[in-house]
C-alpha cells in the first residue's frame, strides 16, 4: 500500500469514528466499537515516519 492510499485510508477511519461517536442516539456500541477497530487498523499499517534528530536552540544560534 502506497503511502497516498495509507492516508486516505486513515482520514476515512477518522471521518467514520467522528461521524459515530458525534451522533449518540443513532450509533450502537457495536457501530463505535467497530470505528475504534478501524481506526486502530489503519494506524498498524502506516509506514513507519522517519523524524530528523532536533537540533537544540543553542546549536541553531551559534550556527552549528
């Protein structure tokens, strides 16, 4: 899975679970269990980001 496809799957699960757990008279606990359970699917298969080491505030000053 492309990282495009990874996103848009992931802004889907988020879009449901808000969508259920914003409407508390019309959602069942299955229907937010089951937002949950994608939400956290879709989180297990995202690649893994790679983050740059911060540089302190120090460092950047003195132009290091």
């Amino acid at each position: 899975m492309t990282p495009e496809e990874q996103i848009v799957k992931m802004k889907k699960a988020i879009t449901q679970a808000v969508k259920v757990m914003g409407d508390r008279f019309g959602s069942t606990e299955e229907d937010v269990a089951k937002a949950i359970d994608e939400l956290k699917a879709s989180m297990q298969t995202a690649p893994a980001a790679v983050v740059p080491p911060l540089q302190s505030a120090a460092a950047v000053s003195a132009g290091v």
